[in-house]
C-alpha cells in the first residue's frame, strides 16, 4: 500500500486513540458519587447504564467519521481542519466533564455546553462538505449532546443553588 491508499488503517488508529484519550479524561473526572447523587435530576433522565452505552456508540461513531472524513480529504489543509476541529470538540467535551462534575457547577457546564453543541454542529456542517455519509455519521452525537445540555439545564434548574 502506498501512504495515501484509502485502506491504510492508520486514521482509524489515530481517531481510535484520541477517542479513547478523551474518554478516558471525561471518565476520571466523572465523579457519580454522593455529590452528584444527591442532586435533583428530571424524571425523564436516562438509567445510570445508559449513559455508558450511549457514550461508547457515541465515540465509534466519532472514530467512523474522523476516519472518513480523513479518507474523502484531498489537501492537506482539509486534513488539518479536520485534526483542529477533532480536536477542540475533545477538549470541549472534557472541559465539560471537568466543570460539571469535578468543578461540581453545573451552572458553568451549562454555559459550556452551548460551545460544546456548536463544535458538533460545525463538525458536521464542515464533513458533511467533504463527506455526507461523515456528517451523518455525527447526528446521534448532536441530538445526545442536544439531551445532556436539556438535562445540565434541569440540574441547574431544580437545584437552586446553581440558580
């Protein structure tokens, strides 16, 4: 295979590690414990499980559309956009995870959130140019980070001192 073949594995691998980097960010300042218990949550949040299950096919899916979208790049500026654009999504996606849940403010999580929203959305506006199916690809991470910001913002909500 020459270094530009289409079947070398070596986007997947890259997307596949920085997805797990993130995660596993996001995963250590994720505390569940007595703090996060104790607050008010709506009653239409998702089981504890889910939230687990839905993050993994969330992070295949970004690993799918890095790979793609790298693959359907045809000038290196392209794939810079992609690696900067890749990036600043994972940062936002810890740096929420930082502020809600080890900062414990909701509040600021929720103000986060909205740029955390619009990385995905930009994401998916810029792919969608270079590669339909990665814009598709990215839609469940829209509408589940469109759910975690509904959700921020009844935690802030119904715990007043984040109001």
């Amino acid at each position: 295979m020459t270094p530009r073949s289409p079947g070398r594995p070596r986007p997947i691998l890259i997307a596949a590690a920085a997805s797990v980097t993130v995660a596993l960010i996001g995963g250590t300042l994720t505390d569940l414990g007595p703090w996060y218990q104790h607050l008010a949550k709506p009653p239409w949040q998702p089981p504890g499980p889910a939230f687990g299950i839905i993050w993994t096919a969330i992070y295949g899916c970004v690993i799918a559309w890095a790979a793609t979208a790298w693959r359907h790049a045809k000038r290196q500026a392209t794939r810079e956009w992609i690696i900067g654009l890749f990036s600043l999504n994972g940062f936002l996606n810890i740096v929420w995870s930082l502020l809600f849940f080890h900062l414990r403010r909701p509040d600021w999580a929720l103000v986060e959130v909205a740029g955390l929203w619009l990385s995905v959305l930009l994401l998916i506006v810029v792919m969608a140019r270079i590669s339909r199916p990665a814009g598709a690809i990215l839609a469940p991470y829209l509408l589940w980070v469109s759910i975690a910001a509904a959700l921020d913002y009844e935690v802030v909500r119904l715990n007043p001192s984040f109001a």
